[in-house]
C-alpha cells in the first residue's frame, strides 16, 4: 500500500482516536468562526449565533451538513449549527412521512430533547439555586 | 457596549459622539489570541461530546445516529451544572465563542437567564426571561427551517429530483 492509500484507508474506517482529533479539529474551527464573527465583522454575539444556525439550516437545505456529520461526529453535532441541521432535517422528514402539514409539525421533532432539556432543567437550577451576592 | 446595526441607527447625534468617543478608549482586541481560545476550547467541548458519544455507543446499545440525543441532554445537564457553580461564565470570559457557540452555551444563556432573574417571580422572572437570550437562535432557526423547507420542497421537482 501506498501512503496515499493508507490515509485513505484510515479515513474509510476511522479508529477511535481519529473520531476525537477529527471532532476536535471541526468543532474547534466552527467556533473559530463565530469568534471571526464577533471579533472581525463585529457582529454582536446574538448575530453571530443566529448567523451559524442559519448556516446550519442552509447547509442541510444544500445535502451538505449530513455529510460533515460522518466525517466528524460530535465536532459537527455539538455546534449551535447542527441546531438548524436538526430542525430543516426534523421538517422534511415528516413532509416525507405526512405531506404538506409535516413542514410545520416536523420542525421541533429532532431538536425536541435538546430544547425540553434546558427548559426543564434551567428552570428547576432557578427553583434550587439562589445566586450568591457579590 | 455591542450594539447592532438596527439599534445604531436609532440613535441621537450626542449618543452617536459618545459611542465614538467610548470606541477611542475601548482596549484593542486581541483577536488572534481570541481565535486560539475559541478554536481550543470548543474542540475540547466538541471532543468531551464526542466522548459521552461513544460511552453511550459502547455501554448503553445507541448507535452512531440515535446517540445523538442522549448526548445532547448530558453536555445540557453538565452546562447548567457548571453554570450553577459559577464556573461556566469564568471560563467563558477567555473562551468567548468557544463556549457559545457548542450546545453547551445555549443552555448556559438560557440558565443564566433563568437564574439572573429569579427575584423577579417564577412566572414573569424565570418564565417570562428564559428565552431572552436563546430566543433569537430559535426564532431564526425555526423560520429559516421552514423556508428552507418549503424552498426545495417547491423546487426540487422541477429538476426532476426528490425533495
């Protein structure tokens, strides 16, 4: 084997230490370009989120994003992107399943436990915990 | 101060002198070394996640596509967690984009928010606040997700595609 074929062949059957540089490296330069966002174009970093989920939806509107979830797992996953990701997938998903009404109603399908999540659990952190006064 | 494009336009002639006079006096961002913290810290985040992942592959029977889930809600729980310490909010000091920008910070904005004004009442307080941070991510996910929808939904077969 060549040493072009053994990058390959690494690559088609990623060991596990790969899978941890690989999300490292992709989550770490969406980050990064948020922080352009912000520091650079000087966006405000509401923007700068609302820009990348945006970019997440268009992405997978493009077949785009699915891809870059094989090659990276989590580093493409954890990303306020794959948000927007989840929510185009949720939608046409459920057009293909229920038709037209599925557009509306598919939205939130995937998101729904991220989402129900931080609800649930910001609010019970409010009931149980007092901010200390400093 | 951050303000937007919108919000800058809104201003008197004496607010807009402040605001240049307050850019004169603003230190310099260091933006390369806020590129590395951003790049670091949120591969690391990224990473940690890619960790849960596979312990939720190898022990609990997900595979690479349904362990996504479960996933998710720990790096939530372990972001509110940290933001109940104090924790988080420090580390997002030097991390800036690198802590929110992964899921973990869109818990954080919606915690904080929930904590900051609980001496407001839990309904107008931590209800009403919740989403004054995390809202506009979803506003805008959720409309471009449907437009998004609809647009290949519309297009697509006129090029004899699959939508």
């Amino acid at each position: 084997m060549t040493r072009w074929e053994q990058w390959l062949d690494l690559l088609a059957n990623k060991p596990m230490w790969l899978m941890f540089v690989l999300a490292f490296v992709v989550g770490g330069a969406i980050c990064l370009i948020g922080q352009i966002l912000i520091d650079v174009a000087r966006l405000t970093p509401a923007h700068a989120m609302t820009t990348l989920v945006v970019a997440g939806v268009a992405l997978d509107a493009l077949n785009w994003y699915e891809p870059l979830i094989d090659f990276a797992g989590a580093g493409a996953t954890v990303p306020i992107t794959s948000f927007g990701n989840a929510l185009f997938h949720g939608a046409m998903s459920e057009y293909h399943r229920d038709g037209w009404i599925g557009l509306l109603t598919g939205i939130f399908e995937v998101t729904s436990a991220g989402i129900s999540c931080a609800i649930v659990f910001s609010f019970l952190a409010a009931l149980l915990i007092r901010p200390v006064k400093n | 101060m951050e303000l937007s494009r919108t919000q800058r336009n809104r201003l008197t002639p004496v607010q807009r002198n402040y605001l240049r006079l307050a850019a004169r006096h603003e230190p310099r961002r260091r933006i390369a070394r806020n590129m590395l913290w951003a790049f670091g810290t949120g591969g690391g985040i990224c990473a940690i996640g890619q960790g849960i992942q596979f312990a939720f592959m190898h022990w609990a029977g997900f595979d690479q596509k349904t362990a996504g889930n479960p996933t998710v809600a720990v790096m939530i729980l372990l972001s509110i967690t940290f933001t109940c310490l104090g924790v988080y909010d420090r580390f997002a000091q030097k991390a800036g984009a690198g802590s929110a920008v992964p899921v973990t910070g869109f818990a954080n904005a919606m915690c904080s928010a929930a904590l900051e004004h609980r001496s407001e009442g839990l309904v107008l307080g931590v209800g009403g606040q919740l989403f004054k941070v995390a809202g506009p991510v979803i506003v805008f996910g959720t409309t471009a997700a449907f437009i998004f929808a609809l647009l290949r939904v519309l297009i697509m077969p006129l090029f004899g595609g699959h939508a």
